[in-house]
C-alpha cells in the first residue's frame, strides 16, 4: 500500500446523483441554483464504470438520488449492477413516477433500501411546497407499496417555518402508515434553500416547540414498546460549534454529480474549486491525488481561530460550503462556530427568523425558469 492510501482512508459512502431532473419544484432542494444548465448525464455505461471504480476502492454503502433517480429508465440495470458488485443500495426519492410494479422491479434487482420523502403532513401544504396536485396522494400510495414489498418504511421530511408546527400531525402520520424509521431534518441552508434562507428557517421558539414535541412522541412510543424510530435533525445554525461536515472533507464521503464531477459532498460544487470529473480521471486518481479532493484534507489550510483551536479534530473547521456562503471565503471557519469572526451573519439570521414574515408565496420555487433568472441575472 503506497503512503497516501495509508493517510488517506477510502470513501466508504458512494453517492450517486443520477440526475438533477425532478417533476417537483421545492424550495428547499440541494441541487445547484444552476441546476437547468447542467443538463448532460452519465450513460448507463459510464455510471456502471464508477461504480466499479468505487467499489474497488472499498465504497460499501450507495446511495441512488438527484433530482428524482426515477427519471433514469435505466435505474433497474444500475441498481442490479451496483448490488451485484456488493453495494448496500439506498434509493432516495420523492415517490413521483414510482409505481407498485417498479417496486417489486427494485426489489428483483436486489435493492436493499427504498426512502420516501414528503413535504408536509396534508395534502394542501405538501402538494403547495412540491408545486404537484397529485403529490402527496402517490407519496402515501408508494410509502405503503414499499411497505407491502417487504422494505422497511422510510420517511423523510424536510422541516422549515412552514411545516414545523406540523409536527404532531406528522409523527401521527408516520405511524398511521406504520412507518420504521422517521427522518425529521430540518433545511441545510445550500442551494435553493440558502436563496430562501430567510423564508424558511424556523424561529428558535418553533424549533424549541418541535424538539419537546418530538421528544414527548419518543417517550411515547418508548411506554407503548412501538418500534417506529425518529430521528430530528435540527439546524446548526441554531448551535454554537460547527457540525463535523461529511466527517472531514475527502475521508469517507464521495458524490459523484449527474454529468460526472466527483464532489467531497454534494453541495461542494458552489466552492471557487475546479473539481474533478470521472470520464477524464480514474476514481482512484480523484479521490488519492486530485487537487479538489487533497484541497482541505488535514489541518494545514486552515487560518485561524480553527488552527490554533484544541477542537479542530473534533469538528474540522465545520462546512466549507457554509463558511463560503456566509463569509465568501471557504477557508474561514464556518460562521456557526462561536469563535468564528464572521458568527455575527449567524445571529443576524436568527434574529431575522424570529421576525421573519414571508409566507408560500414569496419563497423562490424550484424550477428551470427560476434557475435561470437567477445565474443569468
Ligand atoms: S428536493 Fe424536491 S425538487 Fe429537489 S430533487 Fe428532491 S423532490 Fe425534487
Ligand atoms: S474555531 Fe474552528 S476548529 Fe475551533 S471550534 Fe470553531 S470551527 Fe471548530
């Protein structure tokens, strides 16, 4: 084993954007503001081949997401390749274009994982937040189908001001429908959701209300021995330390993008950083020795307060992209941090959040036209 293989662990975690295509608009989605730019995609072929590559690497967990992955016709064949060279195989999707029968063809392929995600927990807010009249109806249809084939339920909801007082509702709903496992994960402020910041990101009394609201329903089910789980994921910017994003930038997590740019994470793609991309270089190359890959790997780019700090190991300096956003410099030490210089843009976002007023109608929706007035100017 050479010495950059010894200080540099491989990607365990393989994240496959098959495309940024979606039929929903959502305010909040991850995909670049440039999404309606990006258009080319991989071929079967060409993703069948990175996901080799990754696996030879030692890759174990793959994750099938977008945009929605079910706009590939060609999503049976990869999920059938993936599991045959040994991946643990996670679908993420909004449930749109899924049917009973693509279910069970998941299923024959071998695919281990199915998550559904919703918008809210009615038809009227969901349907209003996805921009689909028949949104929420397929979601609940396919979370039972997955359910009916033998998966585990999964749920996913994105939490914002705008949900956020739904949080009885949506518990309730999740275990109506009998789900396993409940993700609650309130917005990261990247992409579309970082352009309506200030529309969506809840107060502290709200996010106080839903975290004792969660909790309550924990003990709940923990009294009546029900099996489902919940998971809360609340907003860092409500914290005083930076999460550890992605547990170090190139240590565990690989996102390979629909037109091949391998990424550190999949919000990466907004940094000044020329990133590589898997038709011109082999996944090794990319992950061991390209620049974009090695750019904050260790400790010795940091300025400070983070190199001096006795808890750069703990969290790494925080997000990249969220001390670009913020600050404009992705060197910085993520505004989240309490020590940072620049935590003043954080508290200066909470104090909007509690003064915050927008409603449905104002937030930038999802979709070509708004991408494109917005990179073009
Ligand atoms: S967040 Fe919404 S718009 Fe974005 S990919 Fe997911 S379902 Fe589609
Ligand atoms: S100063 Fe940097 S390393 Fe220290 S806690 Fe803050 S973000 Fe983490």
């Amino acid at each position: 084993m050479s010495g950059e293989h010894e200080t540099v662990g491989h990607p365990l975690w393989l994240l496959a954007e098959l495309t940024y295509r979606c039929p929903l608009q959502c305010p909040y989605c991850s995909n670049p503001l440039d999404y309606a730019d990006q258009a080319h995609e991989l071929s079967t072929r060409q993703w069948l081949e990175v996901l080799k590559q990754g696996r030879a690497m030692g890759a174990a967990q793959l994750g099938f997401s977008g945009g929605e992955p079910l706009v590939r016709q060609d999503l049976p064949e990869l999920i059938a390749g993936a599991r045959g060279m040994g991946y643990y195989t996670n679908l993420i999707t909004s449930g749109l274009g899924l049917t009973e029968a693509k279910v069970q063809d998941f299923a024959e392929a071998g695919l281990d994982h199915i998550q559904v995600s919703f918008q809210a927990s009615d038809p009227e807010l969901n349907n209003a937040l996805a921009g689909s009249r028949k949104a929420f109806d397929q979601k609940l249809a396919m979370a039972r189908a997955v359910k009916a084939a033998g998966y585990p339920m999964v749920l996913n909801f994105v939490i914002h001001r705008h949900n956020i007082h739904q949080m009885p509702d949506i518990l309730a709903l999740c275990e109506k429908l009998g789900a396993d496992y409940v993700e609650l994960a309130t917005c990261q402020y990247y992409g579309w959701a970082f352009a309506n910041r200030e529309g969506l990101m809840p107060s502290r009394d709200q996010l106080v209300t839903a975290e004792a609201t969660v909790n309550r329903y924990r003990t709940d089910l923990l009294g009546r021995d029900h099996p489902m789980k919940v998971i809360f994921v609340t907003p860092d910017y409500y914290e005083e330390r930076p999460k550890a994003c992605m547990n170090g930038w190139g240590s565990l997590f690989l996102t390979v993008a629909p037109d091949g740019t391998a990424l550190p994470c999949h919000s990466a793609r907004l940094l000044p950083i020329e990133f590589p991309n898997v038709t011109e270089q082999s996944l090794e190359d990319i992950w061991y020795r390209s620049p974009g890959f090695n750019h904050y790997r260790g400790d010795l780019w940091m300025p400070e307060p983070c190199r001096s700090c006795d808890e750069k190991g703990k969290d790494f300096g925080g997000c990249r992209c969220q001390a670009y956003l913020l600050t404009g410099n992705a060197d910085n030490a993520d505004p989240v941090c309490g020590k940072s210089p620049h935590h003043d843009r954080i508290l200066a976002a909470r104090t909007a959040a509690d003064h915050a007023t927008a409603g449905l109608e104002d937030l930038i929706y999802r979709n070509a036209r708004n991408s494109r007035v917005i990179c073009r100017g």
